[in-house]
C-alpha cells in the first residue's frame, strides 16, 4: 500500500510492488502473493519471481519486456488514475494538499469523487487516523474511484457517499472542503454548514466565467483570503548538453480558487487592495 | 500545533491559533495560555480573551487591529518561514511531496535545511509515524530552523544534523532524499548510499547550467525516470467584474530535477525518446 | 528620423542620434545640429563633439557619464513612451503589428491614441506611403502623443483625430483597425463602417469579462476567425555559466482579440471546433 | 502581392487574393488572372468567378466547399510557410522585427534562409526601399524559399546568397542581422564585419547551452545591451460564455538573444547589476 513504505532491501510477499516499463513509463501495481502470476499485454510475471528481489531490480516479462521493481509513486498513480472530463493534474493537486493544509489526521470533504485521483491523494495525505468523505451523484463513477481506491490499497480512509450536495453535506466541522464540480457557486452555504468556521475551502474551475461566479459567492457568504490562482508545469528534456523545455506543454487544466470561512466577514476587498 | 486539528467549535486551552490580520495577511502563531499575553506590534492581545471563542471569530488588539482567529495555515506558514538565499515557494514544495510520495510513514533526508521550510512541511506530512532527517552546515540556519520547527510543534519529528554532506549521510535506505544545495551533482554517490534503490530523489537548482550537471551526474550514476520541470504560479485578482492575471509575477524560483536510482539503468535517454 | 538609417560610418548633420547610457539604459534622442548643445540631467553634451563619430561610439557628458552614440531603437522608445493606464507593450506591439498585417503603404486606424506608444509603432512600419489615423477624446494625451511622435520625427504619417469613436470614424475602407479603449465591444457597427471588409481587426483588453463581451460582439456583427491570445516574455539574466530566468516578470498587460469582418459570416463556432 | 493593399471595394485583375476556408483556416494564394482556374484538393475555382466579387465575399469551389475571399494575411502566411527543424513563429517574428527596429528602407542580413518565413515577413517589413540579403548552404533550402518568396511576390526585395557564412558576409553596415543557425557563437567576428557599429544583432537558439555559449561570445567581442527572451504564447478557445484557455500550448520554439556592437564595450556586466 503507498502509506505503509517498508524497509527491507528485498521484496516479501505482502509488499505492494509497481512494476515500471524501462521504456515508456507505463506500470502495474501488484501485491506480492506466492503463486500468483500477474498478466500484461506486455507479457507475463510469476509473483514468485519478484519476491525477495531487491528494490529497484530489472526483471523481465516472459515476452523479454524489462521493467523495474519500485516501490508504488503517488504521482505515477494519479496520472494513471483513469481521467475523467475535468481532470485533476499533480500539478494541481500538490498545491492543493498545501494550501488546504492536508496532513496525517485531516478530515476533508470532496466532491464530486470522479475517477478518485484527488481521493487517493488525499487519503494518502491525512494517513490511518484521518478521513476523506467523498461525494458523487453518478454511480458508475463512484464504482470506479471505489475500485481505484482498493486498488492502491487506500479505500478503508475513504466514506463515499452517492449524495447530491445540493441536499447538503452529512457532516459538520471538517477542516478542509474541496469542490470540483460545474457550478460551485450553487453550493456555498452548504459548504459553510459542512466546514469548520476558519478552516480551508478549495475549488477548481476551468473557465473564467465561473471563477467571476464563485469569487462573488464567497465574498457574499463570509469568506476571507480569497485567492484565484492557476499553476503552469513545464517539462524539460533532460538531455545535459541540449537542454531545452518539451516543444509543447498542458497550457490549461484549470483556476484554483482557495477561501476561509470567518464569522464577521472583511468588507469586500477593493480592486486596488 | 499543525498536526493536531481539533474539531472543537470553540478555542482550548493548549489549541494552536493562527491570529491572521484582516487586512494584509500578516500574521502571529500561538498556543493559547490562560494568563499569557502577545505581543505584536499591532497591538497586545490576552490569551484569556483568545479561549472559549468560536474558530473563525473576529478580535482586536488592543490598538484596535482586526485579526480573525484561525487554524494555523501550512501555506501560511511556509511564506512566513524566514527566506534564506535560494527559496522554496509553496507552488515547488507541494509539487515536491507528491513527486517524492511523502506521506504519513515516509523517511526522508533533505540538504540543506536552510531556515527549514521545506522541513516544516515534511515534517507536517510524514506525521508521527515518520521522520524527517536534515542537514545543514552553518550552524546559525540551523539554530533558525529550529527555532521555526518549535514555533510550529513539529521539532520532535525532525533530526537535525550539523554535517558536511560530501562526508556521506548517517542513514541507509530512506524512502527519499531531497537537495536544495549549490552542487547537487558533486554528492549522488552519497545520496545512492543512502536512498533505498527504487526511492525517490530530488532537486532544486536555479541555473540551466546546475540542471545540466546534476542530470548528467544522475545519467552517470544509474538512476531511471529522471524528469526535470518548472512550476510558474500566476495570481489573478479576486474582483468578479473584473478578473483579470495580478500584473506582476514571480517568474522563476528554480528547476526541480526528479530521478529514482535502479539496480540496473536503461542505457541513456535518447533525445528524441 | 526612425525610418531614414544613414549608412555613413561616422554621424552627420541632421542625423537622428540615441544617446544610450552605458549602464541602465537611460537614452536621449536628438538630431545632430551644428552649435547645440543637449542638457540632461547626466549632464550637458555638445552636438558639435557627436558630429563625426564613429556610430557606436562611446561619449561622456562634462560630468563624466559614458553613453554610446547609436542609431535610434524603435524598441527602446516603445519602452520609453510615456505611459497611461492600458499599457501596450513591445511584446504585444510587435504580434499586433504582424497579425494585422502592417507593412509599408498600410492604412490603418487606432482608437484611443494615449501616449502613442502604439502610434510609433504603426508609423514607424507604414512608410512614406502608409498612413495612421489615430483617434483619442482627451486632449491633453492627444498633444501628448504629437508631441512624442513629433520628437521621433513620425509625425508626418499621422492624422490626429479629437473625436468620440461612438460617433463614428472619418475613413472608409482602411486595411486594419485597432482598438485599445475600455469597451471595444461597444463600437463594432462603427468598426465594420471603417474597415474593410476582409480587412484586419484587433483589439487589447486587460479583463477576461471584456474579452467575454468582445468576442460576443464580434460574433453578431459577422466577424470570422475569430482568435483570443496573450503574449508572456521572459527575461533570463544574461550570465553565461549561471543562466537563468529573472526572479521577476510582467505576469499580464492585456488579452489580444483579432478578427476579420465577412460578407456572410460562419455560423457561431462551435467550443470543440 | 503582400505590401500593396488595394483599396477598390471589388477585387480587381492583378490583386493578389487568399482564398481561406470557412471551416478550419487552410488558404490558398492567387493572383487574379482573367481566364485561369484554380486547381484546390477542396474543389475548382475560375479566377473569372473571383473578379469583380466585394473583398470578404464568400464563395464556394465547384465541390461546394466554402472559402473568403480576403486580403492576404502575413501571420497566415508565415504559419504556412513550409516548415524547417528549427521553427520561427509568429509569436517570435513579430517581437524580432520590433528589436531590431526593422521598418521601410532597413538594409538586413539573416542566415540561413531556411524555408522562408523570417525572410518573408523581412522583405515585408523593408519595404521597395529597404534590402534583405539572406543566407544559405543548402541549395535545395534555398530553392524552396525562393519559391516561397516568389509566391507572395516579394522576391524582389531579396538578394539570396548560396554560401557559407564562416567565410564572412558580402556586405558591410547593414541596419539589423539576425542568425538562426546552430552554432551562431561561431560567426561572431563575421557578424561584427558586416553589421554597423550601433546596429541591432539578434538570434535564435533552441536550448540553454547554445544560449550561454552565443551570450559568451558576444560579450567577447564588444556587445553591450545583451539580452536573453523567450516568448510564450497562449490561445484562449473564443467561447464568451466559457472563457478559457486552450488545452495545450507550444511551449518552447527558441531563446531570443539580442545585442548591439558597440566600439568600447563596458565591463562585462555583473550578475546582480
């Protein structure tokens, strides 16, 4: 499981493993089982034959495919996560966890759940005595975050709840609340009745009309410290002696919008504040 | 202290508080005492008056200076953090932690620990379960970064050590290793002594030309995977009516080089691959 | 004069002359006349002493402050314009320049005149056989713009308008038009009269709302190819073994909006054409 | 042809036309001529049928496909200008003519020609009294830029020269020199030869290493006001009501380098000036 590193040199049965491609970046996630065999369309592995290697080895598909035995990369995981339309970067997530403050024994609200890879993110974030509540109105998305999420062993830290949030959230007084759905703004006070007074409130939004559209519904429901941001990452190819950046790049994803619900709000702020 | 969330709706005795100016951001930290007192130079405030209100509520010192009383903020914390010559911002050190998977549980090494920026939010994402181990040679940064790890309660998560690198680290086979030092590429041999193969490395560097040194030291010393990025964060002004990018920004704080030591390395990237 | 390089190896009488200083960049422009004397606050230089040097030369003033004699910069007096409130930048200038298709013979329209940061430009590229008609409605910036164009020796190749675009714009059938006022969107009837049909139309407004509005007008008054951009230019400190980007940059001047009034227009664009 | 707009209402014989597609931007490039035919995988079009028709007019070939009829576009043309490995964009070319203060009666030097398309917009900007003398090894390179620069009827403004600039330029004092070749630090002494002390150099090259090497040389050889750029360009989709930018972005073209001989170059500039 990605929150329970171990430290022994070789492998045991019971670790989880990824296996990376040396080539290509595309990997399996396995648990180590005695006679188990892991099928690939790059070929077959014996669970057997990666146990008791040691961390980092090179083994091979019965088809000659080499890969390497690592222990599990959050962030391999969350670009593997099957995307959904609105799709959560790293990028993205990384300064999310940061701005809402996500540590071991955090408990945070999201929605909508999606194919689960802010879930996993953050139930790899707020550890064993923390928890995630996770909302989703489609079935049949939340079915697949559930399976992503007990793939990478993370699915004990998680409720999921198939709620509409227009109804309300079912809990009170969580630290953190993150929104990624259309409209946002249509569910304010009931992020206000599910959060903490003080605590961390975070949305993602791809256009600019909706970011008008939320910031005015948190400046008129108490929120402070409102903040729009967007975050570029851009790649280099790592050759030494013809250093460049990729000749294209993810120009968008999406505005991070981050607020603090206060009891006496600040007069709205002033353009030139 | 960060890690400790209370879900309370009113402050307690022995809460961590972060008084956050209404205006302007500032802000002071610290634990409520019955019978102490802050100083700022905004004003005086009674630890008494702080105890028994509701989070998010609206004080004053006695100068009348609005503050907000709040849980402490990590990304708060870390522009506080007293900057040394080579800064690590928010946007890096959250792309940071994902990239290197920390999380609850995680052993990390990291060089050096400066004023302990990044260490304070290592320290809040490995938990108690983890354990953070830093080293710095000035003996002065050390004495700052402590001094900050205390003022947020995490010091007792955290090994510092006062020691050149070049001399190797003191542990073996942690889960990742982050550098923020002038010549990363001069101690890879140290560092593959002292990450667990498979394990994740790290870097930041502020010229195109350490990014080439390091990236061929990594080349050199078998590590897989190696990836090098940047991160710009862009601010947009918060008004609904007129939203729009802040005019200024901070174009460049460094590049983040990635790379995971593997037994067997794939023979050199090709610069088309 | 901006258009009239002399390709004497050694400056003459009625030379156009930028007096660059050798540090920061400070530049003073002048025409070389025989007996005059140019007063800075660096202090004084005789015209005299600046006829028949050697272009590129280096010269000081009787306070001993070094300057180079060079050919006059259209980009440093771009620079240098005074500026209002809506800044146009080299960098936006020179992709409005080459999207509208500015070269020698062009007639082209812009509204408002403000400094004539723009004007310059556009005077500048459309020769002795171009012409720029320039629209402003105060008329304090409106002598401003003369002024400054006069002192580059431009001012031939542009008609001055006093005028309130809302009324409509005295010529017909001008090869571009570009606007730089608060509410382009407002003035699209009056922009399809003075334009060409098939003709080129720009615009820079600060706000993503007024690009929203732009775009929109644009659409019902039967422009196509409507297209949406901005420019972001990053400086690096130019150190050859310490390369890399300045700490700081211009995070935003404006969004460019370009388009090109049809007969019979498209049909609305399709979001995933 | 490019640089003489015509200002009748109705196309005329002999106006040069682009044909662009409604859907998608493809265009093609003609010169009206009563009794020819257009031959077009999108279908056949008679120039009789193209005379006489009001600029912006719509039409559609005998296949049915619907095209403008426009006044031709410089940034159309530079887009579709065949492609060489190392790419000039619109985004790079606009902000070069700008720093080199390129405009009608400049005398320029380029090497290589590549396929045409910085020459193009060059033999643009100088106008009938200005020069572009540009370079080229390759003759099939330069074959097909000639072709290019035939069909937008600007070849007479270029002289094109099959040789190899290590033996030095042909010409002396020239206005503006621009090199976008892979080794341009090695023809400094040749650039210095050719280009009017005071003149405007400029370069492109795509990775950090070439950078630091040509801002070496030029320093080395009595460049003042070196400076290194890149420019970003981002495109937002143009929906109003869904504002937002496109999904991906060319990230990386070339670092511009720019820089002005001078006669007695200032001590090499210190890092933090």
């Amino acid at each position: 499981m990605l929150n329970q590193p171990r430290r022994h040199r070789q492998t045991q049965p019971g670790d989880w493993v990824q296996l990376t491609a040396v080539r290509g970046h595309r990997f399996f996630f396995v648990r180590l089982t005695p006679g188990e065999r892991l099928h690939t369309h790059k070929g077959i592995v014996e669970h057997d034959a990666l146990i008791g290697l040691p961390w980092g080895s090179r083994i091979t598909t019965h088809l000659g495919v080499p890969f390497y035995v690592l222990p599990p990369s959050l962030s391999d995981i969350l670009r593997e996560t099957k995307r959904r339309t609105q799709i959560l970067f790293p990028k993205d997530i990384g300064y999310i966890l940061l701005r809402l403050s996500v540590g071991p024994g955090t408990h945070i609200i999201e929605a909508g759940t999606g194919s689960g890879a802010l879930t996993t993110a953050l139930a790899h974030a707020v550890g064993e005595h923390g928890r995630v509540y996770s909302y989703e109105r489609r079935a049949e998305m939340q079915a697949l975050a559930k399976a992503n999420l007990a793939l990478w062993g993370l699915e004990a830290r998680v409720t999921f709840h198939l709620h509409d949030i227009a109804q309300g959230f079912f809990e009170h007084d969580v630290d953190a609340l993150f929104l990624d759905v259309p409209t946002p703004e249509a569910y304010i006070p009931q992020v206000r009745n599910a959060l903490r007074p003080g605590g961390f409130f975070g949305a993602l939004v791809p256009t600019t009309n909706q970011v008008s559209r939320l910031v005015a519904a948190l400046e008129a429901h108490g929120f402070a410290f409102v903040e729009v941001a967007e975050i570029l990452l851009r790649f280099y190819k790592p050759v030494p002696e013809r250093l460049r950046p990729t000749d294209r790049m993810v120009a968008h994803t999406g505005y991070l919008i981050f607020g603090r619900p206060v009891l006496e709000p600040p007069s709205p702020p002033q353009e030139d504040a």
